[in-house]
C-alpha cells in the first residue's frame, strides 16, 4: 500500500517548511532510514529521512517552495503502484462502501439491507469522520531526532470517557518521557499500541469519538499521516513535557499538607502554576477525580488559599511572603536582509572551513598618544589611533608576507601589495571596505579614505570595487569599550587583527610601577597558511612600529 509522507513538525515554532532540496528522485529505490531531502524550517536546515522502503512514485513540492505542516510532499510505494488512489482518497474522494450506499436498495440482498446501517460510514475518510466528532490520535514528533516512541503508560481504556484535557497516555521518546494529551471529547474507541510497544511518528496510537462508532475504514488505512484539519483544537500542541527532571512526578505533585496525598493536576496547569507561584495544593481541582487544570490555574486568587494553622510555630507565620509576578513573553520578528544572509554565509563558511587559532598581545601606546597629538597639530585632516594601526599593519606586512597571505585549494598566494580591509557597523550588518596600498599611504591620506568609506556606508552608497580585494583585515571595537576580543577571518584574507581600547593601568617601567596605557590585539590566524611563530613574529613587528611610532616615517 502507497505511503503518503507529509512535511513534518520539525520544531515548536514551525508552521511551515522550505523544500531546500530533494536528495531523491521519482523512480529511485528509498530505504527506511535515507535521507530523502533537505527541509528549512524557521531555526534550521533538517534532513528529512523516510520510514518506509519502496520506491518514491510521486514528488509534490518543487525544491525552494515552502508548504504547510502536515501537507503531502511525496508518495512512497511499489514501483508501478497506483498512488492517484491513494492521493484521492487524502483529498476526501468517495470510498467503495459510498458507492455501494448510493445503489438502488432494490438491488441489493436482505443481508446486506441488514447490515447497511452498522457499515455507515465505515468507508468514510478521516476527515468526513472528525465532522462527525471522531479524532485519531497519533504518534506526535516530540523532537529533532525522535522517530518513534513507546507507550509507557494508558490511562485510559477503550471505553472509557474522555475530556480534551484528559492525559491519554505517557510516551516515551530518546530524550524524556512526555504526557499525551488527546485534545478531544468523547468515548475512547481504539487503543492502537500496547503498553511498552513502540509506535513511528504518525503511526495512529488511539481513536476518540461518539460510543458505537464505526471507525473500521480508518483502522483499514494504517499508519498514513492524518490529513490536516482546520480546526483551532488541532493547531494546539499535543504533547507536553511530564517532567523537568527525572525526580519530578510525571502526573502529580506531592502535597504541602503532609498529609501523603499527592495533587493530580496536568502539565500545562504545573507550568502555569510555577510561573505564577501557586502552590497547587491550594487549588481545587474542577477536572474527574479532582484534577487541577488550566482555568483552575487561571481562575484560582491568594485570597482563596488557605490560611496557615493556627498551631503552626510562630517561626513559619514570620516567614517571608514572595510576591507574585507575571510577565509576558513578547517578541518582534523581521526578515532576514540580504546582506545579513550574506555575512551569515561566508562568516559560517570561514569559521568551519578555516582552522582559526589567535595569538594576543598587549602594546605601550604612551608615544603612539603622543605622537598622534604632534602630527594632528599639522595634519590637514584629524588622524585617529586606528589610522595609525592601518599603517602599521601595513608596513608590518612587507617584512611577513607569510601572514599577507590567503588559502587558494591546491596552492597559497603571497601577496606582495598590501590591502587592508576595514570593519565598518553599519545598520544592516557589517561591511569590510578596502584601503589599498596602505604602506606607501600617509596617515593624512588614510584618514581622509577611511572617513569617506564611512560615510558612504552609511549611506548604503559603497560600491563592490570598494570593499574587494583585501589582503588582511582590521577590526576594531575600541571605540566601545571593549578591552579585547577575536575576529573571523575575513576569507579569503589569511588573518584579522582585533583591536581593543587603550587602557590606563598600572606599568612596571624601569623597575618602579606607573600609570600606562596599554591596548590589546588579538591576531586571528587561518592555520593553513600561517603558522604560530609566523603570526608571533608580525606582532613583535607591530608591536616595535607601535611602541615607536617615528618607525612608521622611515
């Protein structure tokens, strides 16, 4: 029989699914456990196995095209069977029993007369029988990785009456134990899988509806995936955690009167209740047997509680009252720019495709202060500290190409001209324009570029010509206080240089402590091109050009 596979809940928060990419064709042989194709939800990018083996008949949703949870996106079946079939009979076709309904009651034998009423709607699909009242409930996806769960307990029996807050049965999936929760009202007519038998996602584990239904036609279509059903009880999470840990109870809470009685209240009503500080033995329970519910949480005031004994010590009624808060969980959502799909791609691809590793040090910045007042007395344009560091670390560079260098596969470019990318905060994300040829620029000259760059990123003007072609970048977050961090490594530079702000501290000079200002660089090396003594021999350079800032004018 054809499988229909829908796209499945892969997360909480999901309500839908981009195809991002089919690993199998119509025609080919799918094994139980292969990956079928690759689904983006809204946190990540999942692998969609199968559960079945056969061959896939039917593909339904193109590659980039988002679907509804629970919407048909493949067929799996024997090669040549007939899905159309079983697609129809999904989308509420007419069943062989309507058929035989629909035929003139003249033509048919007294037996069948007499058995027509008790096979009404036997053949009626499972959305013409939830109009009727009758829920199937299934295996839920309670994680990433679940693919089947075990039925630890019932708490119910076939027969037994329902609310559509009852705890139909406890599961347990590969990470906890969870409360399945039917979400319906009626009798329990079916109990799919027994006690301690394991059950695949979506596979039917129960049946709810009026007493005396016939629910044959549904037992009759296995384990396909139930056709989605616009219906708010649907929509509503069927599954809850039982517990935070595994010494919290799973259905009840120890009581505070001591008395060895234990509260029964449901999951949703202890989460409210912890959130709110209500002690549940306090609540009365408006539920069967005296279970605690959502709107016994909900409607439940301190006034209401019970007052202390009056023989309890006077030590417990001095006991401090905790008052109550509840907050609300609000949040803002927009979509991601472009640019910020940009950044998130090649940062991504940096980090896991580069072995970063950094090397740290601290630099005496007393003559570079000093040397910045001096030349900004004469400068035609202010020159900041991160101008002189630009310089610097270009004229570094030249004496260690090793470290102005990228990885390129099958070979590593030395480059001998030094362009330096600077990281500029923008509003949409970050962007890294180019000061080329830093080593024969004057600090004048760099300042006045790297002040136009700025200005034209703000005013999302920068071109690609302006921020292509680095060959090292400088990032530096001194401006905000930041005393030291790392970078990654704008590829395909072969190494950043992250730089803190001066601090004053306390210097050891000559023997004697005195107050320095220090600044702090942390040089982050892709360990494919630049070795650790490489990277430590161009910060002592640095270092040197820094600490003597008259270097960089030789």
């Amino acid at each position: 029989m054809a499988e229909i596979v829908r796209m499945p809940k892969m997360s909480d928060t999901m309500t839908e699914g981009v195809m991002a990419k089919w690993h199998k064709k119509v025609g080919d042989k799918i094994k139980s456990g292969d990956v079928m194709a690759e689904v983006e939800t809204d946190k990540a990018t999942m692998d969609l196995e199968s559960y079945w083996d056969g061959t896939l008949l039917y593909v339904g949703v193109e590659e980039g095209k988002a679907v509804p949870v629970d919407a048909i996106i493949a067929v799996i079946g024997k090669e040549g069977e007939d899905y159309k079939a079983a697609l129809e009979a999904e989308s509420g076709a007419a069943a062989p029993a309507q058929e035989e309904k629909a035929a003139p009651a003249t033509e048919k034998p007294a037996e069948e007369k007499k058995e027509a009423p008790a096979q009404s709607g036997g053949g009626l699909s499972e959305a013409e029988l939830e109009k009727k009242g009758v829920t199937v409930i299934r295996m839920p996806l309670l994680s990433d990785t679940m693919t089947e769960g075990v039925i630890a307990e019932w708490h119910k029996n076939v027969g037994d009456k329902v609310k559509d807050d009852d705890i139909l049965a406890d599961v347990e999936t590969d990470k906890a134990t969870m409360e399945v929760m039917g979400y319906a009202t009626g009798t329990l007519l079916h109990i799919g899988v027994e006690k301690g038998a394991a059950a695949k996602v979506n596979g039917i584990i129960a049946i709810v509806g009026p007493e005396g239904t016939d629910i044959s036609g549904i037992l009759a279509q296995g384990d396909a995936p139930a056709k989605p059903v616009a219906d708010a009880k649907s929509d509503a999470p069927v599954a809850e955690k039982a517990a935070e840990s595994k010494s919290e109870p799973q259905e009840e809470t120890p009581a505070a009167s001591g008395s060895g009685d234990r509260v029964k209240a449901s999951p949703l009503a202890k989460r409210i209740a912890k959130e709110k500080g209500i002690d549940l033995s306090q609540v009365a329970g408006s539920a069967d047997g005296g279970r605690i519910i959502k709107k016994d949480i909900e409607n439940f005031t301190p006034a209401a509680a019970k007052t202390a004994s009056s023989s309890a010590p006077a030590a417990e009624k001095a006991a401090p009252s905790i008052p109550q808060y509840v907050g609300e969980e609000k949040y803002t959502e927009k979509p991601v720019s472009q640019m910020r799909k940009v950044i998130a791609k090649r940062l991504a691809e940096s980090l896991f495709t580069a072995p970063h590793f950094y090397l740290n040090i601290s630099i005496d910045m007393d003559n570079a202060m000093s040397a910045r007042t001096a030349i900004n007395a004469v400068a035609p344009v202010k020159v900041s500290f991160n101008d002189i560091i630009i310089k610097a670390v270009a004229v570094a560079l030249k004496q260690h190409p090793a470290v102005n260098s990228s990885w390129r596969g099958d070979k590593i470019r030395f480059n001998e001209h030094t362009n330096i990318g600077v990281a500029m905060a923008v509003e949409d994300g970050l962007l890294v324009p180019v000061v080329r040829f830093a080593d024969g620029k004057s600090l004048s000259h760099i300042s006045a570029e790297v002040k136009e760059y700025g200005q034209k990123a703000k005013a999302k003007k920068l071109q690609p010509a302006d921020w292509e072609g680095s060959t090292f970048t400088v990032s530096n977050l001194g401006m905000f206080g930041i005393d030291e961090f790392t970078s990654i490594i704008n590829s395909p530079d072969g190494a950043i240089l992250s730089v803190g702000a001066i601090q004053q501290i306390p210097v050891v000079k000559n023997g004697a402590v005195v107050p320095g200002n220090v600044m702090k660089l942390s040089l982050g090396c892709d360990h494919r091109v630049v070795d650790g003594a490489t990277g430590a021999a161009f910060l002592q350079t640095l270092k040197g050009l820094l600490e003597e800032p008259i270097r960089l004018l030789v």
